[in-house]
C-alpha cells in the first residue's frame, strides 16, 4: 500500500485525464444487456492492477451521464471545479460531523450560505444531506415534530402514533416524498392528493384551500412542488403560503432543481415565495452540477431539527449545532467542499449561465420537435425539460435507436406515454441539441 501511495497521483491522474478527455465520445447510455457476472475475490492485483481490470471490466458498461447528451432524469454533471473538490474530499477524508477536530464544517456552512444567497433563502439555515430523497425525508421529519408541537407531544420521544390521524397534501409530489412518508413513519396512504389546474402539474389552490378547511382547524403538511420532473410546474408558492394565515399548516417545497431557476433573471418568478416555506429541499447534484451525493435541506425551525435528529453522547460532547445533530446521518464525507469549489470557482455568473443555457436548449429542442413531423410536445416547454411522444414510434424504441449519440428516458404524462428530456449539464452545447435531434429522428449512425 505504501508504494500505491507514492504511485496514486501518477496512476491516478492519468486514468482520470483519459476519462474526462473521451467523456464526449462515450456512449450516453448503455443499454441493459446481459448483466456483468460477479466473481469471487482474486488475489490482490495492486492499485495499477486493480485500475486496469477496473478500465477492461466495467468501464465499458458504464453511462456516458456526465457527458453532454445525457437527457435522462434529472442528471446534472459535474463542473471541473466540483470534481477538484469532489477528489479533495478523498484525499482529506474529514468527517464533518462535529467541531471538535477541524474547520471542515465551517466550510461547509460557508457553501450554505452562498446558495441560500443565490436561491432567495434569506431567513433558513441548511444542512448537507446525500440528495433531494433526504432533503425531502429530513423537511417532513421536521415537519412532522412541529404537528406535534402544535399537538403538545414530543414526536421525537413519544413515536408518531402520538400524533394520531395525520394529513399529508400535495398536487403533484416526486416519488420520494411517498418513500419519504414510508420511512418517516407517516405512512404512504396519509397523502391526499388535491387537484391540479386544468391541464397543468401545479396545485389547484382553491381546491387545496378547501381541503385544509374540511380538516377543520387540524393541522397538516403541505407539500408543494417547484419544478415537477414531467413539465417542470411550479407551485404557486406565495398563494399557499399565504393560505397559512387561514389554515395551520407546515409548508415543504420540493425545489430539487426548480430552485436553480432563482438564477435566471427572465424565470426566478417560478419561485418567488420559496423563502416563505417552512422546508425547502433543494439538489446539487443535479442543476449545480456537483458529483453524486449532495443535497441540501433548508429550515427555519432549527430547534424541531435538533430535537429530531441530536445524537447525544458523553464522547460527543454536550448539545451543539455540529451537523450531527441536524440530519439522519453522522458520520460522513465532506461532502461540501464539492459545492464549495463550484460557487467559488464560477460564482453567481458562472452558474447563471448554466442555467439559462440548459433553459435555452430545451427550448430549442422543443421547436426542433415541434416543427418536424409526428412528433409533438406532450406540454409546453416551461424549464429544462422537453416532454414529448411521436405518433407512431413507441418510447421505448426512440429510446433504443437514438443510442449510442444520446440518452432520454420514458414517461407517462396524463396517461400519455412520452418521453423526457432534461437539460441540466454544463457540457451541454447547442450542437449536442442537434445531434440528439438527429439521434431521435433515427438517422442512421454515419449521418448524424
Ligand atoms: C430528483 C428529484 C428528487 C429525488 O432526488 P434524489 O437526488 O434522487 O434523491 C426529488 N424531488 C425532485 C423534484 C427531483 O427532481
């Protein structure tokens, strides 16, 4: 192992160069095939034999979702300065958890405090979690514990069925916070669903002020979405904020990637009255464009946090404000020296312009789209996503044939089955958008 020490920056330096300089000629994605069979343990090859069967074995089947054709979910990449900090991370290994040994968690509220600049969060305090899921977990644990202050138990210690009959209500809530409710102990069938507008994924607010009065003065969690995955809707985000003054109710914001519309100019009125939620959960790793593993989730109610999440101990020291105490987690990497570097490398500018291109480039697919025959656009473009079908070509086949130049993955929107499109990569180029075109019309290979 010591000699892999002196060996590692030559080895690994030189691996890495090679992946980010071929990353625009892998394949986007590749597609399921016959799995890669494990196999037991071999003797120890080394850190140069270990890299080379890594490269020979399963580089070949990983996806090209860093690169600039990778539309698929929501799938930001990663800018030069987020994988300096990402590397770093490793190299340093902290264990941001407490105060007692090092800065590192100073950064990382130094990192919070940027973006809650950037995104309009001026009253709330953050903390870094591993992504949206979390971030959505840990805004409804907090939630949970303020209906039982306004109940008068301690959820924290008397255990949710303290709480008795609990109402969850959203339009058009991601996946996770379904998961979110599971784990939380809430329970998935506690979510109600209240109608959308006509036509649209953003809440009917009327509807959903009539469902908080036929609870009659219990109160509830409201779950609002800025930036839906399908059509990228928002929430009317100060209409329901301001139903509080009628109606008790904890306001969640899942602003995933909808938050980062704050730095557009021409579309932050997306998000006006996201400093009014009580919760907001905002990713990294898709729109800021760090590696994996980085979310935040911002609060105004750092006392119900703490008494959800503080993990006291005589080796911990005494009650604190170290993020141990903040999220589900303890132990864990430093996960926003990442987020650090970006904002401090790029800035306010430099991520701006991420945004704007990513919003420009959906758009320019959806006129290519729109303007070429049997395709049509499943709803108008309004973000960084393009949801569309073709009248006669099945999802799963565009999917298939527009490999290996460009990624996009299957939807249903309104019982329609369709495709999506998400813009998020600072890779991204207007010629990328072409060629994906190309690649969705099914012109062969050579011609694209
Ligand atoms: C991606 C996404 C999530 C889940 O994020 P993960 O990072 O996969 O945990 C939650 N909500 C929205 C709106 C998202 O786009």
């Amino acid at each position: 192992m010591h000699d892999d020490l002196a060996r590692l920056p030559g080895l690994l330096s030189g691996h890495a160069a090679r992946l980010l300089a071929t990353l625009d000629g892998r394949p986007a994605a590749v597609p399921p095939g016959p799995r890669t069979p494990p196999r037991p343990l071999p003797p120890a090859a080394g850190l140069e034999g270990a890299l080379a069967e890594f490269a020979s074995r399963w580089e070949p089947g990983f996806a090209g979702s860093a690169g600039p054709r990778y539309f698929g979910f929501v799938t930001g990449g990663a800018t030069p300065a987020s994988v300096a900090g990402d590397w770093l991370t490793s190299v340093l290994d902290q264990n941001p958890a407490t105060r007692f040994d090092s800065s590192a968690p100073d950064l990382e509220e130094e990192a919070i405090g940027w973006l809650a600049e950037l995104l309009g969060l001026p009253s709330h305090t953050g903390a870094f979690v591993s992504g949206a899921t979390m971030s959505n977990t840990t805004g409804l644990a907090i939630a949970r514990e303020w209906l039982g202050e306004r109940a008068g138990v301690q959820v924290a210690d008397e255990g949710v069925a303290a709480l008795g009959e609990i109402t969850v209500l959203s339009a058009e809530p991601h996946s996770s916070v379904r998961k979110a409710l599971s784990m939380l102990g809430i329970g998935r069938r506690n979510l109600r669903i209240v109608p959308a507008l006509p036509g649209r994924e953003a809440a009917d607010v009327a509807a959903l002020e009539e469902a908080l009065a036929a609870l009659g003065g219990r109160p509830a969690i409201v779950v609002a979405s800025a930036g839906t995955v399908n059509t990228v809707d928002f929430d009317d985000l100060r209409a329901i904020a301001a139903l509080r003054e009628r109606h008790p109710f904890w306001l969640h914001v899942d602003a995933a990637f909808g938050a980062f519309a704050a730095l557009s100019p021409a579309h932050a009125d997306l998000v006006a009255g996201l400093d009014e939620a009580d919760s907001v959960c905002v990713d990294l790793h898709k729109w800021l464009n760090v590696p994996y593993d980085s979310a935040v989730q911002f609060s105004r109610r750092r006392d119900l946090q703490h008494r959800v999440f503080h993990n006291n101990a005589a080796y911990l020291g005494g009650p604190s404000e170290d993020p141990l105490h903040l999220t589900p987690e303890n132990s864990r990497r430093l996960r926003g020296l990442a987020a650090w570097c970006t904002l401090r490398a790029y800035g306010r500018e430099g991520h701006r312009a991420i945004v704007e291109r990513s919003i420009a480039q959906a758009h320019r697919l959806g006129e290519l789209l729109t303007a070429a025959p049997g395709w049509r656009l499943l709803a108008p473009v309004r973000l960084n996503v393009v949801c569309f079908t073709h009248d006669t070509r099945a999802p799963d086949d565009i999917i298939r044939d527009a490999l290996p130049e460009a990624f996009f993955t299957p939807t249903t929107l309104w019982g329609a089955p369709g495709l999506r499109a998400a813009f998020s990569n600072w890779r991204t180029t207007p010629d990328d958008v072409e060629r994906a075109f190309r690649a969705l019309s099914g012109y062969p290979a050579e011609a694209r």
